[in-house]
C-alpha cells in the first residue's frame, strides 16, 4: 500500500482523535486513487439534486469548509445540503464522485475532514476533473506550487514521492490541510480539523 503522501502529523499525533482520523484518510486516499468561487452556499442543495453543481465553480475555506458544509457539521446537515452520497465507506466517510471530493466524519459523526481529488490515478481521468472548487485564496486543481507559495507562504513540510508527485502541508495545531502536486500541478487537496460541535 502506498502511503507517502498520508500526513506524518497525523500517523505520529499521540491523541486518539488522530488515529481515528489517519485510519479513515489512509482508506479514502486509496479509494480515491481508483475513481473513475462563486456558488452561493444556499443553492448548493437545489443545485445538487438537479446535478447542476458538477460544472460550477464555488469556494473553499480551507479552515471553514465548503459548499455549505462546515466542520463539525452532523451527517444530516451534509445530507441536506449536498444531497446523498455516491458511496459510503462504513459510517465515517461519504465520497461525492460527481463533485470529486470525500468528506469524514469523527466518532461523533461529524464533519472532520475534506479529500479532494486524487493523489495517484492520471488526473483527467479521477476526481481531480471533477473537482470545481477554489480555496479562499485562488488554488484549484492544476494550480502550480509558484502560484501555492504565493498564496500562503511556505509550507510548514514538504515531501518527495513517486518520480513526479509532491505534498504541501499547511497548518496548525488542531488544524492541518495541504495540496499534493503531481508533474507541478495540484492534483489532490485535504483538510482536516479536530472538530467539535458547531
């Protein structure tokens, strides 16, 4: 199993939390690998149920959440919101294929963090094309690590894997989220939070 790019600050947290949480990511990265702003958050339910959301733009705070969906939220405020999800991986994570990302929940089923793209899979042909969203400052997928840099400084780690891919992270305590780049270009983005209830 490949797991270079899972963030090392999560696989050495000692809190329980993060174990709960690095169990559920290594999982949803490998599902991922496999898989074929401007919205306003208040239409992201009616755009979902008709299907219209796949080829909007909309905004991602990378420390709030997106499309309506906010850390700490309950699986039943996410259901409502983005409707049901393509595919369930037992009761602690939910992919949305034809939005291109995955969304986990902790032990409490709340919102705990977000996948978006694909690290390994070629991305024109995963959830990296189907990913429209921008974060807060401009990256989206195919953004270049120039154009990262420029947004949010240096990233507090960086890591080397595979001949072309490399992984971005950002954060701090309590709060991690990063970009992994495949060939110079983003493929992948994630965000994790310990969450609490809103």
């Amino acid at each position: 199993m490949i797991s270079l790019s899972f963030p090392d600050w999560i696989a050495s947290h000692p809190q329980r939390q993060w174990k709960t949480i690095s169990a559920a990511l290594c999982f949803l990265f490998i599902l991922l690998a496999g898989c074929s702003g401007g919205l306003n958050p208040s239409k992201a339910r009616a755009l979902a149920e008709r299907g219209a959301i796949e080829n909007a733009a909309f905004s991602w705070n990378v420390h709030e959440g997106m499309l309506g969906v906010k850390f700490g939220m309950a699986q039943k405020e996410v259901r409502s919101l983005l409707g049901s999800p393509s595919e369930k991986m037992g009761k602690k994570a939910w992919q949305y294929h034809r939005l291109g990302f995955a969304v986990t929940f902790n032990n409490q089923g709340r919102v705990q963090s977000f996948l978006a793209g694909s690290n390994y899979c070629d991305p024109t042909q995963c959830l990296t094309k189907s990913f429209k969203g921008v974060t807060e400052k401009g990256i989206k997928m195919g953004s270049s690590e120039e154009e990262i840099i420029r947004a949010y400084g240096a990233p507090i780690s960086r890591q080397t894997f595979l001949p072309e891919g490399q992984a971005l992270r950002y954060g701090k305590l309590g709060e991690r989220w990063g970009f992994t780049l495949r060939n110079g270009k983003v493929a992948h983005l994630y965000a994790v939070v310990a969450t609490k209830a809103p």
